[in-house]
C-alpha cells in the first residue's frame, strides 16, 4: 500500500445522501490530505454536489450508477436488483478488483453485508462474517462484536469473532496481546449457554496467540472497559448497542432538564460550560459511527444510515484508519498464530474433563 489512501463509497447510501455523505467526505479530507475517494452514485446527483466542493473534486473520482438500493429492501432482493449495477455493489467491488483500500456505506445493513458477502467472500477459516463496533468506555475505545451480522453463534463462531476483534484491536489500539472476554450472564465457568463455554475452553486453550483470553464478562463490562474486546453472537450485541445509544440520549435529556430547571441551575450551567461541552462531544453518537465488518477478504464500513456529515466525517476516519493500519494484514496474522484448527476440534467429554 503506499502513501495514498483510497475509499471507495456508496454515495447513494443512507437517508441523507447524497449531500451528506459528500460534506462528510469533504470533513475527511480536511484532516487527511492523502485520502482519496470513488464515489458511486447517480452522476445527476453527485457530480453538482462535487462542484460545491472543488477540494473534493480534485481528490475524487464518479462513476456513475443507476441503481440505489432502498433502505427497506430485503437482502435477497438487493442481490438481485442491484448485483453488478448498485451504487452499493460497485462500492464494494472497488475493494475486490484493487482500485481502493476499503469501501464505505451508510445503506440497507442486510443489503450490505449480503453483497459484501456475495462479492469478497469469507476468509478461509473463517465461518461467518460479523460486525464490530468501537465502543467509548470510562477506559478507553474498545471492540465489541458482533452487532448484528448474525443471529445466534455456536462457539465455532464464538472464537472466530474473538480472532477477528482481537486482529481489529491490535489495528486500532496498537496492542499485540490485546484482551478479549464473552459476555455472558455471569463470570462463573458454570454459567451460561453451552455455546458461550465452550468457546471458553477454545479461546482459554489459544490465549497468548494474538490475544489473551480474559473470561466471562457481564453486561456492565462493557461500559467499564474490562477488556479490549468483547465478543457476543449478533442478537444480544444488537440489543446492547441500541440500549446504550438509547442510554445515552436519555441521560442527556435529564442533564438538560436539569441544567435549565431555574435561574441557579442555569447559572450553574454557564460555569461549567467547557466541561458540559467536553460531556457532549463524548456522549456524541456521531464521533464513534461506523461498523467494521469482519472475515471477508476486503475491509467494508457501515455507516449508520440516519447520521449527518459529522457522523460520515467519523465514518470515512475509521476506513481511513483500517486502511492505514493494515487491518487485513492483522486478520490474517492472528488466524496464522491460532493453534487450533477450529473445524477439527473437539471439546473433552465431560467424562475426560
């Protein structure tokens, strides 16, 4: 890879494209001069937007698509609409045929990761692909997966999601034994689905290669930082995700209500200005928007569709820094250092145990 970063887009993905996705870009490039992007898109949309922004332009290339996948369409309908004609899919096969590093979406997730399936395939030793979201702790970032990829994991796919967080984390956080748990409903080797501990004994049996097995951990683990890297199947991590988002607007309604309840709390509120807005930056879903889907031969982002510019802007940062830091080199590193062929193992019996 040299010093140019490529990301290919789906300008015509989410609900506010494609002027926000455009604006975003153009946030993106401000801070990283060595970017450039493809955009996919509806030329009669796309290229009058490219001229508000000339900086842009310069660093941008169109090709042009008639096809947009609706935020609402099934998966499979998506395949068949816009296989090899979409905004989506080009963006993707961008990626494929080596024209950019990693490629961006804010459209239909379902739609997403089915083409994205579709068209760079899983890795090999890699069952399901899954999703990874970077998750503000009292700690630091950490990873948690998967957010929704798949619904329900064996622990095959358990320890695969392990692998990949821990690769994501080790290019994200620059830590070569990043620490990695399974959520669970308590710490106790006894407790839980039996999919959960047996992904336990395997990732126990592996830990020091490329990550180190931390254990069980609860759902406020999370927010504390515990690990680096939290691994969960798709249904839970959803539900997690859309608590804490749920979470944070609520509590940034009360300290709202709060701060102008009276003419004291509102003085109150003025003292602490700086502070309240280092609290809001923080609790800003926007600044931390993108998953990184995980396990196919090529890095995809999925922007959440519903975001503004500044949420594309955080988007298009995380391609950038997957890029930059080689995700898929780290990928394909940590799953050469895992002794265990996952297909071929077998658990002890609980009467060899």
């Amino acid at each position: 890879m040299n010093d140019t970063i490529t990301i290919s887009v789906d300008a015509m993905g989410g609900d506010n494209a494609p002027r926000a996705v455009l604006h975003g870009a153009y946030l993106a490039l401000k801070e990283r001069k060595n970017t450039r992007f493809i955009f996919h898109g509806i030329e009669e949309q796309v290229a009058p937007l490219l001229e508000e922004f000339p900086a842009l332009k310069a660093a941008s290339t169109l090709v042009p698509c008639e096809t947009v996948i609706a935020m609402d369409e099934k998966p499979s309908q998506a395949l068949r609409k816009g296989r090899g004609t979409s905004s989506m899919w080009k963006a993707i096969q961008s990626v494929k045929d080596g024209e950019a590093d990693v490629a961006i979406s804010g459209g239909n997730t379902g739609a997403l990761m089915a083409m994205s399936t579709f068209c760079l395939r899983p890795m090999e030793g890699i069952s399901r692909p899954g999703i990874a979201a970077i998750w503000p702790t009292v700690r630091s970032d950490i990873i948690v997966l998967d957010m929704g990829a798949t619904i329900g994991a064996d622990a095959q796919q358990l320890v695969d999601y392990a692998i990949l967080g821990s690769a994501l984390a080790r290019a994200l956080f620059d830590s070569e034994n990043p620490t990695v748990g399974l959520l669970n409903v308590g710490t106790e080797e006894v407790k839980g689905l039996d999919s959960i501990k047996d992904a336990g004994k395997i990732l126990a049996q592996a830990s020091g290669n490329g990550f180190t097995y931390h254990g069980f951990v609860e759902g406020d683990d999370i927010g504390k930082g515990t690990v680096d890297v939290v691994v969960t199947e798709g249904f839970v991590g959803n539900i997690a995700l859309k608590t804490a988002e749920g979470t944070a607007r609520q509590v940034a309604a009360y300290l709202k209500q709060s701060l102008t309840a009276n003419l004291m709390s509102k003085i109150g509120a003025l003292f602490a200005s700086s502070a309240l807005r280092a609290l809001k930056r923080k609790m800003d879903p926007r600044t931390v928007n993108g998953g990184v889907f995980l396990g196919l031969n090529g890095v995809v982002i999925k922007s959440h569709g519903g975001t503004d510019e500044v949420g594309y802007k955080s988007a298009l940062g995380l391609a950038y820094d997957m890029a930059r830091n080689r995700l898929m080199d780290k990928v394909g590193d940590t799953l050469q250092r895992f002794p265990i062929n996952k297909t071929e193992t077998s658990l002890p019996t609980e009467t060899e145990a």
